[in-house]
C-alpha cells in the first residue's frame, strides 16, 4: 500500500520555512510556459542576480532551452505548487550542466522572493550536488555575484569555497566532489 503514495524518482514533496508546501521535481516542457509567466513576477534585482544582467523577458526560446534538457549532460529542477506541470506556480529553478571537456559541473539556481529564505534554495541546491555525484563529476561550479549575500551564504554554509571569477562584479564558488 505505501507503494501507491511514493513519488517517482527526483520528486520531493517539502513543507518549507512558513508552512507552505512545494514539490521539487525535475523540469518538464509542460513548464515552459509557467516559468515564463512567474518570470513576470520577480523584480529587477532577482533577474540581475540570477542572469547577471537585466534581461527583461523569459523568451520563449529560453523557456523552451531550460524545460528540456540533454539528460546526458544537464539537469534541471523546479520547485514548484504540487499541481500538475503546466498549472503549478513555479517558484524556483536549478539547473546543472556538464562543462565540456570537463568533469565539471556548472549550476545555476533562481528562487523567487515569495519562497526565499525559507530552505527551497538549500533543498534545491543538495538535489544539484546529488546528480553531479552521481555523474561522478569531480567539482561543482557557479559565479554568484558578491553583493547576492544569501546565495554566498548559502554556498559556505554547504562547503564551497570562493575562487575569482571572470565575470567582473561576481565570486565562482567551487565545491570539491
């Protein structure tokens, strides 16, 4: 009996900081769309702090890029209402993808003010850890801008450490596998 209420696998149902429950699960095309749409709610500051820059708009060949990752060499999360894809209010997103010619693994993670702060990006973070040692990379590795204080935190907080970064303004922190 049990059985019937398991989740597939990389399907996490968690009650965050506030209460609110929010299913983390991998990304699907069926997502594209909502992501899109909760593109719109964040402010300038979260998309600077995610994109680096101010891209106004999620386009939809951006959505379309993000909702379908090459299962050889990426991964994708979403932390999202546990409603159906295509109708759940996406919250967050975290993404890892093989550097080529590497044995590293480059992540990038976005939570919306509505849940940050609250453990979705820590519980979204051990997920990317997971499936990089799992592909048997050797390092995970991100830029972060110096003043996303959360983030840095974050980052210390599960054993990376700060190396420079080329892109001007941002920290890369590293985590040994």
């Amino acid at each position: 009996m049990a059985a019937r209420n398991r989740l597939p696998p990389w399907h996490d149902q968690i009650r965050l900081a506030n209460g609110r429950e929010i299913l983390i699960r991998p990304v699907r095309p069926d997502d594209a769309e909502p992501l899109r749409a909760g593109f719109a709610l964040l402010g300038p500051e979260e998309i600077r702090q995610r994109f680096l820059d101010r891209t106004p708009e999620l386009s939809p060949e951006m959505a379309h890029r993000l909702t379908r990752p090459d299962p050889k060499t990426e991964f994708a999360l979403v932390a999202a209402e546990p409603l159906p894809p295509g109708e759940a209010l996406v919250g967050g997103v975290a993404r890892v993808a093989v550097v080529p010619g590497t044995r590293d693994g480059e992540f990038t993670i976005l939570v919306s003010r509505y849940i940050a702060g609250m453990g979705a990006g820590r519980q979204l973070m051990r997920r990317l850890v997971r499936w990089a040692k799992g592909k048997k990379l050797e390092r995970l590795v991100g830029d972060v801008l110096e003043d996303n204080q959360p983030m840095l935190a974050l980052a210390d907080s599960l054993g990376f450490r700060r190396e420079p970064s080329e892109t001007p303004g941002a920290v890369r922190v590293v985590l040994d596998l």
